[in-house]
C-alpha cells in the first residue's frame, strides 16, 4: 500500500508534464506572436500552473504602495505566484520582504498594520521586522541562543520604482527598473505634483476569467470604440490625425505601451466615464502634450497604469486559477490612485473619488460580458487561431512577452 501511494503523485506530475509539454509544443511550432496563444494557454488548469511556478514566480510582481509600509513597524502580507510573503518597514527606515513561513514547523505568518515583531500563531516563535530569529518558547536558552545565530525568514528580492513595491521570488532576478525604462518618459511631471497613493482596495472575490483575457482587454485598442460607447468616446483609439500611438517593444521591455488623444484638453473620469469635466482637477505640473492624451501601461503580470491629466490610475492583478483573476482598482473595487495632495486634501474628495469610480463601474460592467464571452470561447471545438489588426499592437506585444516567458520557463522544467 505505501509503494502504490508513493507512485501516484509521480503518476500525476507525469500527465501534469505531458499536457504542458504539449501545450508548449503546439506553441513553439508556430511561435509568432501575431497569432493567438493555444486556446488551451487559457483553459487548462495544469498549463496555469505552470504559469504560476515557472512564470509568475520569476517575474517581478507588484504588490503594493510605499505608503502602506510608511512607518516603522508597519507590515502588509502578499501571496505573489500563490507564496506568503510579507512586507516590512525596519525600525531603521528599510523596506524588507520575506517569506512568511515559520523556522519551526512552516506555519505561515500573517501582520496588520503596525507591529514590533512578527509572530507565529501557532507556537509563539518570534522575528524582528527584519526577519531574524527572535525568541523560541520552550526550546532551551542555549539552543535559542544558537538559532538567533542563523534562523531567519527566508529574504524575497525587492524593489520599488516609483513608490510601487515589487517583489520577485528567484533570488538571481535581474532588476526590475531597466525593464521599465520605455515608462519613464511618461512619469514627467507627474511625481513634482506631490502625489500621494492611495492603494485599491482589495477584491475579495475572483472574476471568473484567465488573467490573459483581463490584461489582453485592457492593453486593446480596438475594443473601445465599439464596446464602450458613451463612456470611452473622449478618448478615441482612431481619430483623422492617426488616434492611438504604440510604443515600441524591444527585447528585455517588461511593459507594453499605448496613448490615445483626448478630444479637449485637461479631460478625466467622471461618473459618466472619460469625459471634458472630470471629477479630480487636471494637474498643473505636466506638460500640455501630457494633458491631451491617455496612457495605458501593462506590467505583466500583475498590475497596469494609467496616465491621466489629473491621475494616474492603476490596478494590482492576482491570478489564483485559470479561471480564477483578481482586480484591484477604482474599476472593480475603490481607490488606486496616485492624486496630487492638494487633490485629496479638497473638502469635497470624497465626493469627487466616488464619481470616479461611478464612471469606472460603467466601464467595467461594460467589459465584463465581453471577458466573459472571451473566455468561453477559449473552450469551443471552433475557436480560431486568431487575426490582428493594426489597433491590436499591443497584443501582438504581449503575445511577445508571452513567448519569451514561456521559452525560458520551459527551460526550467
């Protein structure tokens, strides 16, 4: 009987290995990134896991705001590729991630908001906020002693760019910020209005769709005009001066880029959508060409950006199943905002925040069965192989990153 139970896990890594292998197979004979991804890329729940071992746990994943770890002692977990983690502040001002797995036994460990240690529930061990063994109930001073010496919780590579924390779980990652070089020359101006974060609330149910459906529909500029009538009209993908503009994708860019004009100047969200009279005033320190036009920024994969002429607007993403995507932003849930001080500090923000996120919700309910029929029809006998369009660059784009992602994952296994 122990023999037979022994051979099953191996038995099912086994056809668990054959379906990726597969999967990747039927990839790599046409590996173009102006085709569609296998269908199967979408639906297969051991291809996703697959994803999240050899994909998401060697990318850099955001998972949160500076301003959420602003103090010393102050703590926010993560689960970035299905990991706990926590992130601290140090009683000496460094920002920490690390493992919230337990020395002892592996319980996992949790914080809120603002402690002097971190804890296990389970048998009292305790960390400093910089991980380091503190105290050991019951174990013998000595031995205590000696644990102090090299037990800690295990470090997780951080970085943060632009007060986004990121982490990445492959201790040999190559930093995060010369990936996201294209981005910089949209942060002008922005970050001299003072801006202050504030984070999303965080979604608590999944929406029923791959991750790729989700960034695939934010990243698309094709969809707009024809999904998001009345409330995407202001800021137009085709215009008769050209419209969208595609920022180039090179090799190692670990973001993919598109603006759209503004019909007026200085235009945001209101409760209506995108509009001439936004809620949030426009931002004085940008420059006149930044106030005309919208920028939609994909970092796969995990969270997206946009730059607006009175916000920058973003989205953390957590992917927990094939189907199975959570959203955390103005959009599906509250906040997610880089807003100039003087903005938050007006005596009516919150009324001003909550037309912004009843302009949000309309979009949304308008993407919502469109991501939903994308999805269910990743799993149709006659789903096709797919054909762009030149307001569909930045799919091809992500298609690219995809690729590349897959090669090297493969690799690993």
């Amino acid at each position: 009987m122990t023999n037979l139970q022994q051979t099953r896990p191996a038995k099912a890594n086994d056809e668990t290995s054959a379906i990726v292998r597969g999967i990747l197979d039927k990839l790599s004979s046409a590996a173009s990134p102006k085709r569609m991804l296998p269908a199967k890329c979408y639906t297969s729940a051991e291809f996703f896991e697959f994803e999240r071992g050899q994909v998401f746990s060697y990318a850099w994943i955001c998972v949160g705001r500076i301003e959420q770890v602003a103090n010393p002692g102050d703590c926010i977990s993560a689960r970035p590729a299905g990991e706990p983690i926590l992130v601290t502040r140090t009683p000496a001002g460094e920002v920490r991630a690390m493992a919230a797995i337990c020395r002892h036994r592996g319980q996992v460990l949790s914080c809120a908001g603002n402690q002097r240690t971190l804890r296990c529930p389970l048998h009292y061990w305790t960390y400093d906020l910089e991980g380091r063994l503190i105290g050991a109930p019951h174990m013998g001073r000595d031995d205590v002693g000696e644990m102090r010496k090299t037990e800690r919780l295990t470090p997780i590579k951080l970085e943060i760019w632009h007060g986004f924390i990121f982490v990445n779980l492959d201790p040999l990652a190559e930093p995060l910020a010369p990936s996201l070089a294209k981005v910089e020359p949209f942060w002008s101006g922005y970050e001299d209005a003072d801006l202050v974060g504030i984070p999303p609330k965080l979604a608590d149910k999944p929406l029923p769709w791959n991750w790729k459906v989700h960034v695939e529909n934010f990243t698309d500029a094709y969809h707009p005009e024809f999904v998001h009538r009345g409330t995407h009209d202001f800021a137009p993908s085709v215009t008769a001066d050209g419209g969208v503009v595609f920022t180039e994708m090179n090799p190692g860019d670990n973001a993919i880029v598109r603006t759209v004009p503004m019909l007026k100047p200085d235009g945001g969200m209101n409760r209506d959508g995108w509009g001439e009279d936004p809620a949030f005033p426009p931002i004085q320190t940008i420059s006149g060409a930044q106030r005309q036009r919208l920028t939609f920024v994909l970092i796969p994969p995990s969270m997206t950006l946009v730059f607006a002429p009175n916000a920058i607007a973003f989205t953390l993403l957590s992917a927990t199943g094939v189907e199975a995507t959570f959203a955390s932003s103005d959009r599906q849930t509250a906040g997610g905002w880089l807003l100039p001080r003087s903005t938050i500090e007006l005596a009516d923000f919150a009324e001003r925040a909550a037309h912004v996120m009843e302009g949000g919700a309309k979009i949304w309910a308008q993407d919502v069965p469109e991501n939903t029929g994308m999805q269910f029809g990743k799993k149709s006998r006659f789903a096709p192989e797919g054909i762009y369009g030149p307001l569909e660059t930045t799919l091809v784009q992500f298609n690219a990153w995809l690729i590349e992602a897959y090669a090297r994952a493969a690799q690993r296994l």
